[in-house]
C-alpha cells in the first residue's frame, strides 16, 4: 500500500471514530456537547495515528468549532494566544541557544560526573533531577530547561525516547510535592480559602505527598527501564573549556533560574510590575538576540522553532474552553452528584479515575478550576472528608501521562523529536493506572488520619 493510501485509511480510520463517537454521545449529552464529544475522538485518533502532520491537526479546531456551532471562530483563536505558549517560545529559543552553542555535551558530561553512565543510572539521575527541580520551579519551565541536555547525552535513539520522558513524566510527579509546583495545587488552596476550609500548611503538605512522590518516581524509573540493556553510554575523555558563547547562555540560564525562585515570594514587593514565569522567560529567550550576546539570528534560528507544539497547547486550550462553554463539564460533574450513595472508597476511585483520564483532553488547570467545586458538594452531601477527596481530585489532575496535550510536560516531549504519541500512550497508560492506585491507597491509609 502506498504512503498516500496509508495516510487516507488513517484519515477516513479517524472520521469514523470521531462520528461514532458523536452518536453515542446523543445518548447522553446534548447535539452540541455529543459534536464537541465527536471533535476531540477525531483529534485524538489523528495525534495517535499520526495520519497528518501534528501542526496541522492542532489547527483544525479553528476550523470544526465554528463550523460544527462548537464555539465562534472569536472565542476558538484566543487559545492559541494563551500566555503559557510565550512561555514555550522563550524557552525553546533558550533550548536553541544551549544547542547551538554544544552547551548541552558539556552539561551532560558534568551530569555524567556525578551519576552512574549507564542508561538505568541515567534514567533514575534525570527523573530525579526533574522531581526536584519541578517542585520550586513550574513543570514547564523544569521541563525546558532539562529537555535539550538529556536527549544529548546519547546518540541511541530508543535512549533519546526514555531520557525525555523521563524528563517530563519526572516533572510532572515532582510537581505535587509542594504547594506552589503547579497552578492546580493552588488553585486547590484558593477554594479552600473561598469556603472558610483549613489550609494545608506548606511542610504538612509535603509530608503528606512525599510517599507519593516517591513510589511514583521509583515507578517511572523502573517502566523506563525495561529492556534498555547493556547500551554504552559514551562522553568526551577531557571535556573541554567553556568558550565565549557558552558563557554567556550559561550565565542566562543561571540568572534565570535566581530570577525564577525568587520571583514568587517577591511578588508582593514588585508593586505591580506584572512579572510572571510567562514574560520572564520569553524575555531571556529575546535577549539571546540582543548584545552583548548575539547568540541566535532570528532569520535562521527562529525556524528551529517547534511550532507545531505551541499549535498543539493552543488545540488543548480550545478544548478547554469548549468543555466549559457548551456545559460538557458540568455535565460530567452532575454525574459525579449521583454517585453520592457510593461508599468512600469506590467514590475516591472513580474521582480519581474522571479526573486522570479526562486531564487527557483537556487542560489540567481549567479542568480543575471547574471540578474542584464539584468535588467539594460531592463530598459534603456525602458527609467525607471534604479535603481528602478535593485533594486527591488535584493531584490526579497532574498525573496524567498519556497524551501530548495532558500536560505541558508531555508536549515538550513531543517537541524534541525523539518521542512519538504511540510511545507516550505505551508507558503512560501504565502510569495513569499506579497514579490512580497509589493516590487513592495514600489518601485512605494515610491523609485520611492526617486530614481528619
């Protein structure tokens, strides 16, 4: 069969899922809610078949929203401006720079130093650097700064794979572990506060989610690891000295990195100069054109760009936004509603698993904004632990580890190269299933006497 062949049956594979899909959905939702239901089977079969290229799959809701009565073609656009895709864009000019430059052999070279140069002793090293990192830093900028080192410090292409998703699976895990790693944690705190809940103080929360973390992490490692075998993994004998060049985006990096932790606590002494992790980094990358650095050259290295990404996070937003708009999230929590008469345990399953799965699709930020609500009248017509089940809704709002556009992470996994949405489902699907697992067993045998 040829290549043109292969692509239209993947194409025509899609419609058909997309369409039954939106039949089924009748049964249920409304004709708008069961034709958005019908988009995003039709968008997640083309990103999985990859039966056209992933920019041009990213822009169709552009196209089907409007067309199907899903939302205007004013409100779909606006996505693909949100102001984490400039938060991309500066960080992937950066992750040009540290390329152009080679900055990457030397880091990896002095990343080999300190752990054990084999592919099982790699994989660990970076999924724990990642953790780390990730919870004083966003995932998203943890997951920039680390992706470009750790593809390069081997030129096996199965290594490449494992060491990027070790990168953003590690980001993701270690986001949870304290309150201010990712914006669902926070928003977790801002609606506690709205309905007079007890904060989790920061020290207790760490405590609570430090198990999680760690069999979580001890787990990715472990999948990535299978079958890696005996690859060597070779580095330079003597590396060599920084030149000029290299200095330069070093020290932008490390300027970065202070800038970035100490601009959330000095927030309120800034006086309303606006400096969000979206500016401060698309401004590092802008300065890399600037003098005294002159690194990249906007009329050859702009096109290195992964584009595509930044259209695939867009995609993610206008789905987002048409869950929230057309009333499929509500629709979804009602259901939640009448599953009040469950016992705890199996309800907390079934939390768990709504929350993982449909992260998948859509936003985790939004999706929680819409259900924590939700959870709160869930559990309080229930009569359990309030806290409990509004944190276990959270934190699987991270653990989503399937698709490109669950979590900012992913995607920029997808935008090295070396990653493909077959691999991502393989490993993540096992994922999403230990997270779901290990979450509910934490929260019933240990948050549940802390939170009580």
């Amino acid at each position: 069969m040829t290549e043109y062949k292969v692509e239209f049956v993947k194409i025509v594979t899609a419609l058909i899922i997309g369409v039954a899909v939106y039949f089924l959905g009748l049964s249920i939702f409304n004709e708008t809610q069961s034709r958005l239901l019908g988009v995003i089977a039709l968008l997640v079969t083309l990103w999985t078949n990859e039966a056209l290229h992933l920019g041009v799959i990213s822009l169709l809701p552009i196209i089907l929203f409007p067309a199907l009565g899903i939302l205007t073609t004013k409100m779909t656009t606006p996505n693909y401006a949100h102001p984490i895709i400039y938060l991309f864009l500066g960080g992937f000019l950066l992750a040009i720079a540290v390329e152009k430059t080679k900055l990457h052999i030397f880091i990896a070279n002095k990343i080999l130093d300190f752990f054990p140069a084999t592919p099982r002793g790699m994989i660990f090293s970076l999924t724990l650097t990642s953790a780390l990192l990730s919870s004083i830093l966003s995932n998203t900028t943890t997951t920039l700064l680390l992706i470009t080192i750790a593809i390069f410090i081997t030129e096996n292409v199965k290594l490449k794979m494992r060491f990027a998703l070790a990168i953003a699976y590690g980001a993701s895990v270690g986001g949870i572990l304290t309150p201010i790693g990712t914006p669902p944690n926070l928003i977790l705190l801002g609606i506690m506060q709205e309905h007079n809940m007890t904060l989790i103080p920061f020290f207790q929360w760490m405590w609570m989610v430090a198990p999680l973390v760690f069999v979580m992490l001890v787990s990715v490692s472990l999948l990535l690891s299978i079958s890696v075998g005996d690859i060597v993994i070779k580095r330079d004998a003597k590396p060599k000295l920084l030149d000029a060049s290299q200095k330069k985006v070093l020290l932008l990096l490390g300027s970065l990195i202070v800038l970035l932790l100490i601009n959330a606590p000095m927030k309120p002494f800034w006086h309303g100069l606006g400096l969000s992790e979206s500016g401060i980094l698309l401004g590092f990358g802008l300065l890399l054109f600037l003098p005294p650095f002159k690194i990249l050259e906007w009329s050859d290295d702009s096109k290195k760009v992964p584009y595509a990404i930044m259209f695939l996070f867009g995609a993610g937003f206008c789905i987002a936004k048409a869950f929230s708009q057309t009333g499929l999230a509500d629709e979804l929590a009602s259901y939640l509603l009448d599953m009040t008469t469950l016992t705890p345990i199996v309800l907390l399953f079934s939390i768990a698993l709504l929350i993982t799965f449909t992260t998948e699709i859509t936003s985790n930020t939004a999706l929680i904004s819409i259900m924590l609500p939700v959870i709160y009248s869930v559990a309080e017509r229930s009569g359990i632990n309030t806290t409990l089940f509004m944190m276990v809704a959270t934190i699987c709002a991270s653990y989503a580890f399937m698709l490109p556009i669950a979590t900012p992470p992913n995607a920029i996994a997808m935008s090295s190269g070396v990653v493909n949405v077959r691999d991502m489902i393989k490993y993540g699907i096992v994922l999403n299933i230990l997270g779901v697992f290990f979450i509910v067993m934490i929260a019933k045998f240990f948050w549940s006497g802390i939170l009580s």
